[in-house]
C-alpha cells in the first residue's frame, strides 16, 4: 500500500474514533454516573492530555506502525503464514482473528506494566484517575504510542499479513473498545463479563482494593485473563473505587514529565545505594 493510501485511511479511522469518544461522553451526563462526576479541573486536564496522546499517537505512533510493516515487508521480506486473502468474510475472520491476537499481545504487556517498577512508572498516571470515565481511556502517557506498536503489533506481524488497510483497524478497533470499557456508566454484563469486557469488569482493574490488584489486564477477551489466573468476576453492585493511593496528577506539564521524573528517583537512588555499598564495603 502506498503511502498516500494509508494516511486516507487513518484520516476515516480517526474520523470513525472520535464520534464515540463523543458518544461516550453523552452517555455518561444522563446522570448515572457510578461514582462522583469528575470536576471540571479534571475532566480539562485528561481532555487536554487526551489532545497530547493523540498528537503523539498520529505521528509517533502511526509512523512506529508504518515502518514496522514496512520492515517486515520490503526489509526483511518475511512473509507471515496467515494472509488475508479471499471475499469479505474471510477478510472479517481473519480480522477478528488479528484483533483477538492484538488483545493477546497487549494482555502480557499490561501484565508487565504492572509487574515491572519501569513501566508502571509509565503506565502509572493511567491508574492515577480517581474518577475513572470515558477521558481517562486516553489518559495514557505518549510513551505508550512507541511501547504498544513495538510489544503488540510485532508478534501480530509475525502471525499475519494483513495489509496496510486492515492493519489500521486492527489497531483502531481495540482503542473503540478501551472507550467502551472505561465509561463511568453502571453497565454490567453478568455472566457474558466472561466472554466480553465491560465498564464494570474494567473498573475492577482500575480498582484500588487489595482484592482487586492485578486482576482483569484484557481490553477486550477476558479469556486471556481467566486462562492465566488472572480474571476476577465482579459481585453484582461491585463498583470499587479507583486512583493510586499517594499519587494525584493536577497540572499537564506533571502528566508529561511524570515517568521521567520516576526513573530519575530510581536511577538517583539505585546510585545511592550502590555508591552506600562501596562506602561500606
């Protein structure tokens, strides 16, 4: 696909993006809410950062994806076992199929953004909403724009080729539902929790109960989370409170800065202790 094709068609996977961010939003103002309504301070700040995640993630982001395909198919001239090829309907199969591997892909790298002191510092202002709502879907830092191509779509590529125009809504689609998944609406799916993600069974993921860590990472299949142990069924009302405790985001320029300013602290103090070690020594 040539260049000029694949920006016409992230122009209508942007455009096809931000009605239901839009939609979201209606949603929420009807006045059931699950918790507090954010305050006006707040929603600005996660809406402002949401504009910078989206500049970062339509030019960092979508050249990271471009020239990984690029990489794949006139560089290295791998050519990946499932290709997608056929009438409409394959194309939808094979789609679906790729979407559920993006999702597979991107459980393990939620799982190590907890796991790992690094990536939570990068991960960490996305947990930090103490309201979480359709604004706080994007309320990621832009370093995401870089980790999700590089940790997800590469095995993706590996395991398909699906071509420029696909490979837009592989990635599109997933983003559809993290909006779904963070609406601050009290909607539950019951038992089906288990086959799809909803509102109520990500706000246990942002949960900051002890009984709630580390539980629910999938955006979208829960089965990735209930065949490694770690999906958790959410109780009827079960609507936890959420944030990180010692951790509030109040201004843009702290949203921006916050994983650097972490990993300075780190390196500072794994200096200290090691030049400590020496001394003693």
């Amino acid at each position: 696909m040539h260049l000029d094709h694949f920006f016409r068609d992230l122009l209508w996977s942007v455009v096809a993006v931000f009605p239901i961010y839009l939609l979201g939003y209606i949603i929420e103002s009807d006045g059931r809410r699950i918790d507090g309504i954010p305050s006006r301070k707040e929603l600005l700040l996660n809406s402002a950062h949401v504009l910078v995640f989206y500049a970062a993630d339509l030019s960092v982001g979508v050249m990271t994806i471009y020239y990984l395909k690029v990489f794949f198919d006139r560089v290295l001239h791998y050519k990946a076992p499932i290709h997608f090829h056929g009438g409409v309907v394959a194309v939808l199969v094979l789609s679906f199929l790729a979407i559920a591997a993006h999702d597979f892909f991107y459980y393990w790298l939620h799982r190590l953004q907890h796991a790992s002191r690094w990536l939570w510092a990068e991960h960490e202002l996305h947990h930090s909403d103490e309201h979480v709502n359709i604004t706080t879907s994007l309320r990621h830092h832009w370093l995401e724009t870089m980790l999700q191509p590089l940790f997800i779509l590469t095995p993706v590529f590996l395991l398909f080729d699906p071509g420029l125009g696909p490979v837009l809504w592989i990635a599109v689609f997933p983003k559809m539902m993290v909006y779904f998944v963070h609406l601050n609406f009290p909607l539950r799916f019951g038992w089906f929790n288990r086959v799809l993600a909803s509102p109520q069974s990500h706000r246990i993921h942002h949960s900051n109960l002890p009984e709630h860590m580390d539980k629910n990472f999938a955006t979208m299949l829960p089965l990735w989370d209930i065949l490694f142990g770690t999906y958790y069924h959410p109780k009827k009302e079960e609507w936890p409170s959420t944030g990180v405790a010692g951790v509030k985001v109040t201004s843009l320029r702290q949203a921006i800065i916050m994983p650097f300013v972490t990993w300075a602290k780190m390196l500072r103090d794994g200096w200290q202790r090691g030049w400590a070690s020496d001394q003693n020594g």
